[in-house]
C-alpha cells in the first residue's frame, strides 16, 4: 500500500465540481459533486439514529438494491432532517436535476446533507448549483480538494486521503473525503465521509469488507456523544482499474480492506482531532481486555467522556475521571486489574497499578499532556483483545460553537 | 403532606455537626456528620459504575445486612476511589472513631466521600474530625442546614429539604440533604443524598420504596453524562415518631411514598439546576409515550445531549437537536407522530408538527428560553406514558470548572 497525494477524484474515471449554491452559507462553496461515468457498485453504511434525514433514507434505499450508481451530491448548511414530505421531494428533485444534466439515472443518484435539523432545503438552489456543477467536473487532484471543502460545516480544516495497492494484476486506487465536526458519536458519527475506487469488486464483498472496517474506525471517534441523524459513508467502486474482479476473499481482498483500513482510520482521526472547539486529539488505547467489544466499549467510553475530555483540555493528570468513565461504559472489570498510563510524544507516566494509585511526577505528567495528541493507555490484563478510539478535548470554543450555530 | 423548613435534623431523634477537617479544602467545613441515638432500619441505592468507591462497597454491606444503623459519616475533597486497601482501611477507622467516641458499633455507622478520584485520604483527620464533630452533635434545624454546606463540592448552593406527613396515627418527619453537582447522570448522579425520618417501618418496605422512588427522581437527572464512582443515596428511619409501624403497603405507605417523591425530587431537581457551571434548569417532559421505560429514556436523551444543553445556554430553539437526541436514545418511535414543544414561564410554543417544522416567530421562542428555567415538552402520540427529565445547560464555566478541578 501507498500514501498518494488526493482524495475523491484519485481513482480512475472519477470526476468532482463544486459551487457556491447559497444555500446558507455566504460567500463560499457549499455543494458538491462527485461522479462516475461508468456505473459504480456502492457499499455504505448509515446512522443508527431513529430520525434519519431524508437523504439517508434516500440513500440506503439506493445502497440496498443491486442497481449500480453514478453519482453523490452533497450540499453542506442544512441536514435536510425532519423536514416531512417535503424533505423527500427536494432529494428527488436533486437527484433528477443530475439525471438531466449527466444522463444517469436519477435512481443512481445518491444526496447527502448536513448542517441544521428542521430547516427545509431551497430545491431551486439545490437544481441550479448541479446544473452549474455538472459543467465543471474534474479528474484533477485539485477538483477533488475543493469538493473535500464544499462539504465542510465547522470543521476547521478538510479533510482527504488516498492510496494505491496491488490486487489482480492491477494498481487500485482508493481515495476519500469526510467532514465533520460536532455530533459525532459512534454508529457513527456526524459525519459525512465519500470514498472512490477503480476496484473491481463484487457488490456483497464490498459491502462486507465497508461494514467491518467501519467498526474499528470512524466508529471507534466520539466529539460530543450525539449522533447524528445524517451520518453516511458511502463507497462507490467503478472498476476502471481492470484488475481481475474480487469475488471471493483472498489476498486481493485483504489488500483492499487493508487500504480500506488505513482511509478511514486517517479520516476518522482527521475528524476526532478536528472535533468542534478541539485542541488537541485525545486517544484511548485499551489492551489485553477479556474481548475485542470490551476493549471498544472501553476505549469509547475513556475519550467520550465530557469529565475526561475536559481533563486533557486542561492538562490535568486526573485519571480517577478515566477509570471512573470505564467504570459506566457497562463493560464488566476489576480495577485491581487495570494499569493506567498517560502517553504523548513528550513521554509516558504509569499513574495507576492494579487497584492502587500512583504518586507521580505532576511535572512531567504536565508535559506529556501539553502535547497535541494524548494517549490514555490502558492496561486491563484480563485478555488478549485490543482497541483503540479517539476523540478531542472539551473547550470553551465547543461551547460557543455550539450555543448559537444556528446563527 | 406539608412542607416545612428544615433537613436531616427536622425528624425526631436525629442531630448533625460539621467542622473544618482540612482534608483538601482550606477555610471551610468539609466534614459531616449525621447521628441518631436509637438505632435505624436503612435503605439505600448505590453507583452502578463498576469502579465503585471504597465507601460505597462499605455502605452497601451495612444496608444489605439487617443489622441497625447509628450515623453516617461524610467528607468532601477527596473521593476514596481508586483507593486500593488504604481506602478501606480509611472507612473503617472513621466509622471506629464514630464506635470509640458515640458508642454504637462500627458496623453501624455509614461513610461517604466526594471529590477527587485516585487520592488517598487522610485518616487521621478524618478521625480527629470525628472526635470533634462528636461534641458538637445538635438537633437544630440550623445544624443540619451547615451539615448540609459541608458537604458541597462545586456545588453554589446547599441543598436540603423537609416534609411532615400523617401516618399510622402520627405525625411523622422526613428530611433530607444532598449535593451534585458534577458527574451527575442517572443510575445514579455524582450525588450523595441522606434522608432521614422518624417514621416506624420495616427494613423491606423501606428499600422498596427507595428503590421505585429513585427511578423517577434522582435517576432522571443528568449533568455531564458520567455517572460516578461514588453515588450515595441512604435513608435512616429510627421510628421515633410512633406511628404504628408501616408492615405492610397500604395508605401509610403510600403517604410516606409520596413524601419521599416529593423530598427526592425536590433534590434532584436542585442539584440539575446546579450542575457545574449551570445557568439554567432543563426539563424534559415526554408525554404520551408508548412505556414508562421509554418516556424515561427519551426524556433524559435530551436533557443529556451535549448539543441541547449548549442550545439551552444559547437561547437557540434549534428544536432537531432534541429529536435527534430522541432519535439515537435507544427508544424506537415514529418522527411522523411527534410533536415538540417549548415552555417556560414566559409562555410556550409549538416548533414541530408530525414530521414537519414549524415555522416559528423567533422573537417569541428566544422571550421562551431565555427564563431560568426551560421545558422541552414532547408529545408522541404512540401511548399514555409519561416522565420528566432535568439537566442543565452546557456553558463556559463547565469547562473552566473541568479543565482544572483538582487545582
């Protein structure tokens, strides 16, 4: 596997665009295109919320049936959720503008939304910025980087990735983008994250390699502990590649899960950290828990936690907050077992062993938690299954960012 | 019932002291202690988070066991979790000290702490505390109210209450006092809550109505969504007030019941409305649901979303935030068949209709928020059930009071 430079439009026959469609924002890009003449085979998956958005229905329906898909729009400001009938209508009317324009199937078109629950969507708008797009798709790197930048809401930088592997006979390229960056949360997060590859894959494979590697990344990334109702990430394949077509797991499909790992893991950390007020990345290691769920619920609860997140905020070596957030989680320990240390590229500091607490070096500890990312490592000596999540701190900007996003 | 002033010194036979113990805080009181001469049956409900304190198992001992109990024992500052066997042996020389200077057994005497995790006590202040609390005991409603101050932690305020009640043909008191006001979450609160009474009941009827009590008062508050290693909820009833003994459910029992919802709302409600940094009281009413169980989840799903509250602070009716909250709660419903409401002293307004915004006059929605204390009124139309939830808002001063508390 290789780390390339770009994202969406990396992959063979791939094509982004984006505008400023005024949906809400002013004086910036807020939807984007991205597109694939050659009909793709899509996995996804989607936000366990009961309130999905209607793009998310739209979606799933789309991801569930074995017709192909050509194209995802995506437009940032405004989450299109709880927004009725009328919700739904501007999702096909958006979806049909593309099949006007590019002469695809409107069912092979897939939206998404984010930004303001319960504010419906200006559909004239929505038509006229993929009208617009349409003609200005790109396979260029720079096309795909300005998509990653349409689809931002707080997030405060973009976010893209790409990589090449060999399988059957061919050099693959995967690419992504996401956003985040509030209401982000396991199963999964507020997050939008779109993903090419020239793969040729079996639609049931790609589903199935999609739903696992999600679980130990963007689903291993709290902000705030909310989930959102517009959460998807949506993998479209196209084959351009010309490798020999994956149809049964093998090398060829570990190499692919392997580059599938490494995408949404980067992207997945690129949101944690990029969290809403962030200022640092806090990350929660758990090793040697009694089973591989433990050690995720374990880890999840450690960086979801506002008293922890707000510890690593300030630098404040308080591990009873880490414990004690292990402690709810509902996975079943002894703390006589558990062994805690802090880590950062500054260093690490046991302050916890088997039951009893250390006393350390508040100096040092100081140190290694200044650090932009901190690792909280535990030790829970119970077994051999390991995970590992992420998160941000809990900061005044969080706070502020979020009393008034409205305005 | 009648409401009268007061708190665990208003039943009959119960006396309080504090006093300046200097276990981490300076000028301040930081020891209580609560004392009846004639031995009590107890009741209590404990933290479910599996790290629990030191004081928390020696507690549950005393109240699984049918033996009487004399005094509780309450510090603040260091919470004696995490604590190893020193936080063990802490419990047992303060409830010795009580034994050597009260002469009632050690197995009769409860603890409690509250404050930070992960740092040793210091027993010999505990102790000398004791000493000198033992000789300051009073049944004053005063003594109770600077019990109550000197067990606060970042709480702003003191917290106690007292009702009397007619039952089996007496007049019988019951009192109380708590404090939050951080790691507060149901099952249950970082709270510790002592309730005292002079009722004549049996051991049985006694945790039974503490148990069902518990799970629409203090278990429907949230603060920050960590529930604590130390939560404490212990009832006394030493039958001082000679009332035929409750045996058995009846009319008694159902008064006595009604007081102690009464008390232990009362509580819970104060210590939401003083979560750390809290500018206002959130409530969450669910009506109409289609269980009990679901109108408690959904309820406290949106008082404990972190986007609410920080909507709450900002005087933001940006209603999908709570029904998205709704949505991830774990209840299943129908977006389609709800309607959201919000209520305050300053009037009420609909903001969602079956699936459908309202478009709604802002000017009378922020007039709405902007009171002291804010409702999230929801109707489902799915049943007949209904609960109420309380938090708070998320403000700036939760993180200032986080990002440094052992400082």
């Amino acid at each position: 596997m290789k780390i390339i430079e770009g994202g969406v439009t990396s992959a063979k026959g791939f094509e982004a665009a984006c505008c400023e469609a005024g949906i809400k924002y002013k004086d910036r890009t807020d939807m984007a295109l991205v597109f694939s003449k050659k009909p793709c085979v899509s996995a996804g998956t989607f936000t366990s919320n009961v309130v999905k958005a209607a793009c998310v229905q739209w979606d799933q329906k789309i991801v569930a049936s074995n017709e192909p898909i050509h194209a995802v729009v995506v437009n940032s400001g405004i989450a299109n959720a709880c927004t009725g009938k009328e919700g739904f209508d501007a999702c096909e009317k958006t979806a049909k503008a593309v099949e006007k324009t590019l002469n695809v199937p409107y069912s092979s078109v897939a939206v998404a939304s984010t930004g303001v629950i319960g504010m419906q969507l200006p559909v004239e708008k929505l038509t006229a910025g993929v009208e617009k797009m349409s003609t200005l798709l790109d396979s260029s790197i720079q096309a795909g980087t300005a998509a990653s930048k349409a689809i931002m809401t707080t997030d405060t930088v973009n976010k893209e990735v790409a990589v090449t592997f060999e399988a059957g006979g061919a050099t693959v390229t995967l690419g992504g983008m996401s956003k985040g960056s509030g209401m982000i949360h396991p199963n999964m997060c507020t997050m939008l994250a779109f993903l090419t590859t020239d793969l040729a894959i079996s639609k049931s494979l790609l589903q199935e390699a999609v739903s696992e590697v999600v679980k130990d990344s963007f689903n291993m990334i709290t902000v705030d502990g909310d989930t959102s109702t517009n959460d998807t990430l949506l993998v479209m394949a196209n084959g351009e590649a010309l490798n020999k077509k994956i149809t049964e797991k093998g090398q060829d499909y570990e190499s692919f899960k392997e580059a599938l790992f490494y995408v949404c893991t980067f992207l997945a950390k690129k949101m944690a950290a990029d969290g809403e007020g962030a200022s640092k990345l806090f990350e929660a290691k758990v090793v040697n828990a009694k089973s591989k769920e433990d050690a995720r619920i374990l880890s999840r609860a450690i960086v979801g936690s506002n008293l922890s997140k707000a510890a690593i905020f300030g630098c404040d070596a308080n591990f009873g907050r880490f414990l004690c957030a292990m402690g709810y989680s509902g996975s079943d320990f002894d703390q006589n077992d558990v062994e805690l240390f802090f880590e950062s590229a500054n260093g690490r500091l046991q302050v916890f062993d088997k039951g009893t607490p250390i006393v350390f070096d508040e100096d040092k500890a100081l140190e290694i938690m200044k650090a932009d990312a901190v690792t909280v490592f535990v030790d829970m000596h119970e077994g051999t299954d390991e995970a590992t999540a992420w998160g941000c701190d809990l900061t005044y900007d969080y706070v502020k960012i979020n009393a008034d996003y409205r305005s």
